[in-house]
C-alpha cells in the first residue's frame, strides 16, 4: 500500500476543523484525525475489522448505564486512563501519588465521624486505616474530607452485588485539627474487573487476565489544595506486577499489620484477626499546581500548531 494513500482525504478531514472556535477542540481534534487515519493506513485495516470496531464500541455502549460504565473500563484496560493521570500528576516529590478513578466510585458516599466503620454488614477481615492529610512541609491539614470505598471480601462493590446494603463499604470522612484520621474497614481483596461484557471478551481474545491487586480507594480533597485520587494496594498481593489496569505505583503499596489478640482487638471496636494501616497522604497546594508536562505554563501552552 502506497504510504500516501487517502493523504487527500486527511486533508480533507483536517481542513474540515478550520470553523471550530474552541482552539483546543481544534487541536485535539485534529490530532485525533492525524492519528487515526495514519493507524488505518498503517494497519491497512480491512472493512470487516472497522465493522467488527463500530460493533464493540456499540456493544461497549450498549451494556453501559448508571451502574456500568464499560467505556471507563475500556479506557483502563488499555492503558489510557493511567495515561492521562500520568501526565496529569506527575510522580516524584513530595506529593502522594495519584492512580485512577475506576468506574465503582459513587459521590453521596455517608459522612461517618473518626473512628466508624464504613463496613454495614461485617464481612471481611477488619482493617484500621489511620494517618495524617498533610501539605508538602509536613503541616497537617484540618477539615481535609476523605472519601474511601472499596469491595467486599467477595471481591464485589455494592453497586455490583444485591446481598449488600447500598452504599456499603463506602464513607465520608473528615480530619481533625491535627490533620488526623481513621477508620475501620476491611483489609482489600484481590477481584476481577468486570469481564462480562465487551471488555472481558477483548481480554480473553488477548490472552489476559481481569484481575486488579487488593486496593481500597480515596479521594482526598481540602480547600486551597488539588484534590488526590488514589488507592492504597496491600502488600504482597500476586497481582501488583500485572494489574488489568495498570494502575499500581510503588509508593502506594502498604503493609497491612495483622494482629491477633482479642484485648487489641477489643480497643479498636474490632475482632481479631484484624489488621491496621498507617498512611500520611500529602496533598498539593493549588497555588503550586502544574500544567501537564510539569511546567507552570497556562492551558493555551498546549494548544499548539497543527503539524502536517
Ligand atoms: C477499580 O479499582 O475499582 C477499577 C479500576 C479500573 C477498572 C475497574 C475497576
Ligand atoms: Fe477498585
């Protein structure tokens, strides 16, 4: 096939754009059409592999609603999402690392005072998360709103499994004047993402596995600071190197502490066997927040010229 072929058409296409007022849609969009026709002409993609696409995004579609968003997951069993969080929130510094969002988070999560637990039907290994929301120096941040989830010890969210209250494992938490908190929970298990769908039939054609290492997730948000979303990962976990998602960091990897007598237990409002976590998250200040890339540079820095 000559490398040139359908060259006019993408210029076609690119020309197209020349009335959108929005520079960045412009740019955005003009890229994707760049790419795209470069990954047709270099794939030389039959017109029974485009049906065969048009057909999975729309099955992708299709099985998607409040309770499962499919393209959220498409996005991160290719790596995209972890993509635009990368470059997004740069890792290194002070900082805690951020990851994904995933498709399970739901806002109206129960404010819960320090201490509760965020488990309604005491399934699972009971786990004490506690620490500190601190700026970069290491000056607490009282007021600092935490919200967490994660799955039962099925591996499954609330939204997922009708044996669970709604809402389950889901809370509302906020810091101290010394920038402290805690909570009980339930120490994380390993699951497998949802398979299936169209993204589970992708999966298995590419000879990959669905499993995401035990994790609980957070959003931690305070007033004059960019928000963090991020997970904890339990160490030790056989899927940290080969997460479906690609969503584990190094620096959030945790030791979950297992103890067992009954009178610790007993001070903790807990049963033993049960096990604690201690993690400080550090929060960036928004006055110091960057551009993608790492630059302070505004938004227009980024909507460059359209390269043929
Ligand atoms: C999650 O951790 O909840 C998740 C993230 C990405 C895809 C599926 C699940
Ligand atoms: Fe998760």
């Amino acid at each position: 096939m000559r490398e040139d072929a359908g060259s006019a058409l993408t210029a076609a296409a690119r020309r197209s754009l020349a009335g959108t007022s929005d520079p960045r849609l412009r740019f955005v969009m003009d890229r994707l059409i760049a790419h795209l026709h470069a990954f047709i002409r270099e794939t030389e993609l039959t017109e029974a592999e485009w049906l065969r696409a048009i057909q999975f995004l729309t099955a992708t579609g299709q099985i998607s609603d409040d309770r499962r968003q499919e393209f959220i997951l498409l996005s991160d069993v290719l790596g995209a999402s972890m993509l635009v969080d990368e470059i997004n929130h740069p890792a290194g510094g002070p900082v805690t690392a951020s990851t994904v969002l995933g498709p399970f988070y739901r806002p109206g999560a129960r404010d819960l005072p320090l201490g509760a637990s965020i488990s309604q039907d005491a399934r699972g290994e009971p786990a004490v998360f506690s620490g500190r929301v601190l700026a970069p120096g290491g000056t607490p941040i009282p007021g600092a709103l935490l919200d967490v989830w994660e799955t039962n010890e099925n591996g499954l969210y609330e939204q997922q499994d009708p044996d669970q209250p709604d809402m389950n494992l889901r809370g509302r938490f906020r810091t101290d004047a010394a920038g402290r908190y805690t909570f009980t929970g339930i120490k994380p298990v390993s699951y497998a993402i949802p398979d299936d769908g169209p993204v589970g039939t992708l999966l298995r054609a590419l000879g990959r596995h669905p499993y995401r290492p035990a994790h609980i997730h957070f959003i931690v948000s305070a007033q004059g600071y960019r928000p963090l979303t991020t997970h904890l990962f339990v160490r030790g976990d056989p899927y940290l190197a080969s997460d479906a998602v690609f969503a584990t960091r190094d620096a959030l990897v945790v030791d979950f502490i297992r103890h067992d007598t009954p009178t610790e237990a007993a001070a903790h409002g807990v049963t033993a066997p049960f096990y604690t976590v201690t993690y400080d998250f550090v929060l960036q200040p928004l006055d110091t927040a960057t551009a993608p890339g790492g630059g302070t540079a505004p938004q227009s820095a980024r909507i460059k010229e359209a390269q043929p």
